[in-house]
C-alpha cells in the first residue's frame, strides 16, 4: 500500500473552510484516496474518496491533483462538531485492506 | 438501518478467562475486520474475512481467533487474554461491489480491561 503523509495535528476557525492536506507520493495507477474521520472514541466515519477527479458530497470535497501526488480535503463551512481525526488513506477499489496512519488531529475552535 | 453491532460495548475481565466479542452486520457484505487502536499506535488490523469461512491475519493477530460461519458475524475470540490486549475494539465491514463499495462501515467499538 502507498504511504500517505499527513500533518499531526491542525486548527480551524468555526464557521472558515477546513483543508486537510495528504500527501501520496509514491501512489499507484489503480490506488484510490479515501478519507475517513474519527470523533473521540467513535468507530472511525467514511467521508469520500476519489481516484483522480475531484469529488464532491455532503459532507465534504476532495481535490486531487493532476499528478495525484497529494490531495486535499475541505470541509467547506468547519463547526465544533467536525473535531475529530482525519485519515487519509490509498488503497486498490478491490482490495479491502484499509491501513490507518496517524491521521490529523483537526481542533475547530469558536 | 445500515450498520455494523458490537457487543458488549465495555468489557472488564481478569487475565486467562476467554472471552467472545460478537460483531454483526447487516448490509450482506462480504468483507469484515477486525481492529485494535491503542495510545499512540492508531489502528491495527487483527483479522479480517473476505467471506465466510475464508479468514486471514492482518497485522498483529496474536492472542486472537475469529470465525466466519455466517455473512453477517465476525466474532473475535481471546482464549486467554492477557493485560497487554487491553485495549478499543473496532469491527468493520465492506461490500466487494466494486461499484457500491464506500469503504468502511465501523461498529461503535469495544473498550476492553483486562486484570
């Protein structure tokens, strides 16, 4: 699985825009980004995921880059409840072999 | 509702009684794992099933068992449990369609001592 590189820990003004940087480099063709979040002790929660374009729902966007290399993920209007641990994570569509790193501990802050 | 069901939720036991954590789900998926998040270390893979009765190690299986009998229940089985497996539980499922497949579905986990 590729690695990805995420920074530890992050903080965000309630109500701005949340962007949660990762990188991938060393990413394969048929590797996908998912991203996942973690409140407290809560069973890590699906955001979204994407291959090369960017991808858009409810609760967030992902923005890739051309060379997939490193994404981003926003959560456009951040509040209190959106603290949590942020994972992003590369793996084949057909291999179910999720591998968690540290992730990026986000703080909204009022 | 879509979901995936551990129980029980908060475990204390003493060291060599073996004890059973059931997980269930009911979205007919076909891949479930199981995982263990300590301070410091994140999450780690301990088993996972592809399907019934087709089980594999992940990253740090010792300690544990599992089965796949059914599609729907993954149970993790400690036969003696020792104070170094205190830890939080996770039980995840997946659909193999290649199509539906959201990633993850995680359980509300399983917070287990043991003395």
């Amino acid at each position: 699985d590729a690695k990805t590189t995420q920074p530890t820990s992050m903080d965000c003004a309630e109500g701005r825009a949340a962007n949660l940087p990762c990188n991938h480099s060393t990413i394969s063709g048929n590797e996908y980004v998912y991203w996942y979040r973690q409140i407290h002790s809560q069973g890590p929660q699906y955001i979204i995921h994407g291959l090369k374009n960017n991808e858009t729902n409810e609760m967030a966007s992902l923005i890739i880059t051309e060379d997939r290399k490193s994404s981003t993920l926003i959560l456009p209007h951040a509040t209190l409840r959106d603290t949590a641990v942020y994972y992003c994570i590369v793996r084949p569509l057909n291999n179910n072999d999720m591998r968690f790193g540290a992730g990026t501990r986000l703080t909204v802050k009022p | 509702e879509a979901q995936v069901t551990q129980n029980p939720r908060y475990l204390i036991t003493v060291t060599g009684k073996k004890l059973t954590v059931t997980c269930s789900q009911n979205m007919n998926h076909e891949y479930m794992s199981w995982y263990r998040q300590d301070p410091g270390l994140g999450l780690r893979q301990i088993y996972y099933s592809m399907n019934v009765e087709v089980t594999d190690k992940g990253d740090v299986p010792e300690g544990y068992k599992v089965s796949r009998k059914e599609k729907r229940n993954f149970p993790l089985i400690l036969e003696s449990p020792s104070p170094n497996q205190t830890s939080l539980y996770f039980c995840a499922s997946s659909s193999s369609d290649r199509i539906a497949n959201y990633g993850y579905t995680f359980g509300s986990g399983t917070r287990l001592t043991v003395v």
